[in-house]
C-alpha cells in the first residue's frame, strides 16, 4: 500500500472505514453500535487516565531519584544497573 498514491491510500482507507461501519450498522442497528462504541471509548478514557497517572508518578520518582545522589552520571547508571541485577 505503500507505493500507492497518498490519496489512493486516503480512498483505500475511507472505503474501507464506511464499509466497515455500514456493514456493522446495518448488521446490529444504530443504537447497538452507539452504545457498543460508547463503552470503548468510555473504558480507553479510564485506561488512559490510570495510565498517564502512573507514567506521570513515575516521572516524579526518576526525578526525586535523580536528586538523591550527587549528580554524578556513572553514579546513577550504577544505583539504575543495581536495580535491574
């Protein structure tokens, strides 16, 4: 797909998206797919959030750590290859 035009690859995409969700709608009805997408988004909003708490707790701990020696590289490369040892 690679070696199609951008917008051959723009239409091969769309195409296939519309294909995709006419065939689910009219499979299972709107409202089943409403509510369906719904969920999922709703669940990957709480993922994400849980995910970007701890990415965001431990950034604070690498920084905290970072500030208990005294600056020296080798010296944090070291105390970081002891943990993982």
């Amino acid at each position: 797909m690679e070696t199609l035009p951008y917008e051959a690859q723009m239409a091969l995409v769309s195409a296939l998206t519309a294909f995709l969700v006419g065939g689910t709608v009219s499979a299972f009805g709107a409202p089943a797919v409403i509510g369906a997408t719904r969920l999922a988004v709703s669940f990957a909003l709480r993922r994400r959030f849980v995910t970007g708490l701890g990415i965001s707790a431990l950034t604070g701990l690498g920084f905290l750590g970072s500030g208990l020696t005294n600056g020296s590289e080798a010296e944090s490369v070291n105390i970081l290859a002891s943990l993982f040892s």
